[in-house]
C-alpha cells in the first residue's frame, strides 16, 4: 500500500500549485489584462498550461460518437449496456438508422491499462456500416474487494459468456492484448460444438507467441521471475476508493513504464507543446493537448490477472507450446475447424508516424491455430521477385519502332555561390541590357 499512498500523496501535495498554475494561465491570456500581449506573458502562460496539464489527473474519457454520416445522412448514435458483469460489460452503439442485415462485430479491447476509448477510432470507422459492440473494462480500483478476484480464466469466461450473449453471425476482432484469451475461448467453443460460434475472428498485434520477434517489453518480462513483479509493481488500493484494500497493478506504474520506454520522444512532444502555445499555434496544440488526454487516462489492473498473463502468456508461453489449461481443462487450439482466423502482425514501419510508446513486431506462431495435418501456407513472395527481369543489352528489341526510352541526364550537383559568381552575374546582366543598342556585348574573359 506504500507505493500507492505516495502517488496519492504526492498528487495532493501538488494539487495546489496546479490549481495556482491553472488560474494563471488563464490571466496572463485574458484579453482585457495588458500584459497579455507581451512575449513574456505567452512564454509564461505556457509554461502554466504544460505544468497543470502534466499534473492533472484524468478519469475514464468518454467516447464521444453523438452520430455517424450514413449514405450521407447524420444519424443519431446512442450507447447501451448489456452483459454486465463485476469487471465489465459490453458497450453496444445503436445507430437510429441502421439496416437490418448490418454485419455484427464484437470489439475486444485490451485490458492492459489503458481504458476501451482509446479504439474510438476503431469504432467509428465501422460504425456506419456494422452494429458495433465493444468490451469495456472496469477499474479494478473502483471494485469492492467483496466481489472476488479477477484472472486469465474469468477473462476467457466473460468472452465466451459475451459470444453467447450476442449469439452467432458475429465478427470478433481482438487488438493485440486480448488475442490468447479470445484465441482460448474459440478453442473451447469449437471443441463443444458451440451453437453460438463466431463467423470469423481477427487478431491485430497479439503476443500470442512472444519467442519469435520478442520487443522491449517480452524481454523485460522474461529478464524477472515472477516474484519480482509480485514484490515491486502489485500494490493495494488506499481509501478511499471504493476498492480499498484490493491488490492491483496501478495505472500510474503503466503510465510511467510506457513514458519511461521513450522518454526522449515524450520530452520533445512536451516542448513542441510549449513551443505551439507560445507561438499561438492552436491546431498544433490541441492535437497533443487531446493525445496526452487520452495517453494519460490510465486504469488499474486486476493483480491475479496481471500476474497470470506474465507467467502464462509471457513467461511460460503455455498456448503455443500446448500446455494451455482452462479452470482444468486443456486448451487445444487444433480443435478450430469451422472459425476463419485472420492474424495481423503489429509491425513498426518508418514512413509511419508511431505511438511514442510503439514497439517493434509482435509475432505469432500461425501453426498454434491449424489443425494437425495441415500443411503451412508457403511464404509470400514479395513483388520485386515477381516482377520480369530487365533485358540484356543485345535482346532489347530496337527493331519494329520499339526503342528503349531515352535515358535521363544526371543530375549536375549545384556549384556554391560564391562572392565572385555573383559579381560575374551582374556584369552579365548589365551587358545584356546594352544589346538593344546595336553593339553587341562584350564577352568576358
């Protein structure tokens, strides 16, 4: 409880300075305050704005899709919960105006401290022509201890439990975290012969298997055992949250773990910040004032949970190697026949603008979902192995019209302009004035 009671602590102690800081910058930019129109009142407004920004504490932000344009037409989007358990619930986004035969997909997002808003851009892309359902997790901080733990095995229950719920025909798509519960749930599924099967599931970034491809954070979690997370990061809640006394993995350590990965990146963000509130650059900064809003609306985890996923998933690696069990009962992914599966590896490419806490690939073993006997599908060849080799020299076709195109000059790198060019240019210019005149110019040395 230590380690939680400091935050806590701490917070507190700097709540005043961020309420003085708040004021302040909205002063130093009143329009009826002279000073205001200095240079120096809009370096320290913004050094106000950063400070009370970094400092605020941010609750669970909403979603925020009031309506989707559908053939062109605004139409009203209501949110409704259904499936509500201890640590979670399903959010479905009902649209006014909606066909009837609108495919169902149920979004599974990660419990992995950040909370279900950060896909609302997820969810407002499908939305105009799907009937979007979404997990939305529950702060384990904010849930009485008398309702019982929460781990690997009840994850895997709600999902299954969710399925049933919505029924068959639905699209699943789990991003990244909930790939191996919703990976187990199906197994279990086809293996009793569920009637309420889903038509196809699509996992995005999973650490299914964590040996091939390993980031930065699957080898931290193998460089520890498992004691050690036990001992440094799981803390128990303070009062007076109604979760008082309930072990957790605490947001703000997330938080802190993600900025920590590139701290370098999020320091020349914060400066771009100030620099854009100085300069007066709204849209710059409102696009990093609404990113960090959203990065630092973090949630605590459920210890049991947060536990077994780094023993089972990262350390141990039980679901690639077989060794899967749920509540007793082996997890064989080769008993999925039925259930299209469509794997996306979460890989980093450069011409991307990434998270400041993006890792590299995560990868995954497609064989731990085939069934045995099935051979793998040969790798892809990439398109400059397809394309026709160049001709050589003497098989070029210059007969029949059907010439090579003319080759492109090479470039000429440019020459420095030095002191004595620019004169030289000038006598040019002044002796092609004198042309008009009958006398030829004279030509230069």
């Amino acid at each position: 409880m230590l380690l939680y009671v400091l935050h806590e602590s701490q917070r507190a102690a700097l709540a005043p300075a961020r309420v003085l800081a708040d004021h302040a910058q909205h002063w130093l930019r009143n329009p009826y305050n002279p000073v205001s129109w200095t240079p120096a009142a809009r370096i320290w407004a913004a050094a106000c704005e950063v400070f009370e920004h970094a400092t605020r504490r941010y609750g669970k932000p909403p979603f925020g899709l009031e309506t989707v344009e559908i053939a062109g037409r605004e139409v009203a989007v209501e949110e409704e919960h259904l499936g509500v358990k201890t640590f979670g619930r399903l959010k479905r986004f009902r649209r006014a105006l909606a066909a009837a035969d609108d495919p169902r997909v149920l979004l599974v997002a990660p419990l992995s401290g950040h909370f279900a808003t950060l896909l609302r851009g997820t969810v407002a892309a499908l939305l105009p022509d799907h009937d979007v359902f979404i997990t939305d997790w529950r702060d384990a901080r904010m849930v009485p201890v008398f309702e019982g733990e929460f781990g690997l095995d009840d994850y895997i229950d709600y999902v299954i439990s969710w399925l049933r719920l919505l029924g068959p025909e639905t699209h699943v798509v789990a991003v990244c975290q909930p790939s191996v519960p919703v990976l187990a749930a199906l197994a279990l599924m086809e293996e009793d012969a569920d009637p309420a099967l889903p038509r196809s599931v699509t996992f995005m970034g999973g650490p299914i298997d964590t040996r091939i491809n390993p980031t930065v954070v699957n080898e931290f979690a193998k460089s520890r055992p498992l004691s050690w997370f036990e001992n440094h990061v799981i803390t128990v809640v303070p009062p007076p949250y109604p979760g008082m006394g309930r072990r957790v993995y605490p947001g703000f350590l997330q938080l802190a773990g993600f900025m920590a990965m590139n701290i370098g990146n999020h320091m020349v963000r914060h400066y771009d910040f100030f620099r854009h509130l100085v300069e007066g650059d709204g849209e710059s900064a409102e696009a990093t004032r609404a990113f960090y809003e959203e990065y630092r609306a973090v949630m605590d985890l459920p210890a049991r949970f947060y536990l077994e996923t780094i023993d089972r998933v990262f350390q141990r690696h039980l679901l690639p190697r077989g060794l899967l069990t749920h509540r007793g009962r082996k997890v064989d992914p080769a008993a999925i026949r039925r259930t299209p599966i469509m794997a996306i590896e979460g890989e980093a490419r450069r011409h991307l603008r990434r998270r400041p806490d993006a890792g590299g690939p995560r990868a995954r073993r497609q064989s731990a979902g085939r069934p045995q006997g099935l051979s793998a599908r040969p790798p892809r060849r990439p398109l400059r192995d397809l394309q026709r080799p160049p001709l050589a020299r003497g098989d070029r076709p210059a007969a029949q019209g059907l010439h090579p195109p003319p080759r492109r000059p090479r470039r000429q790198e440019a020459r420095p302009v030095t002191a004595g060019r620019r004169a030289r240019r000038r006598i040019r210019r002044r002796r092609g004035r004198r042309e008009p005149t009958g006398r030829p110019p004279r030509s230069g040395r």
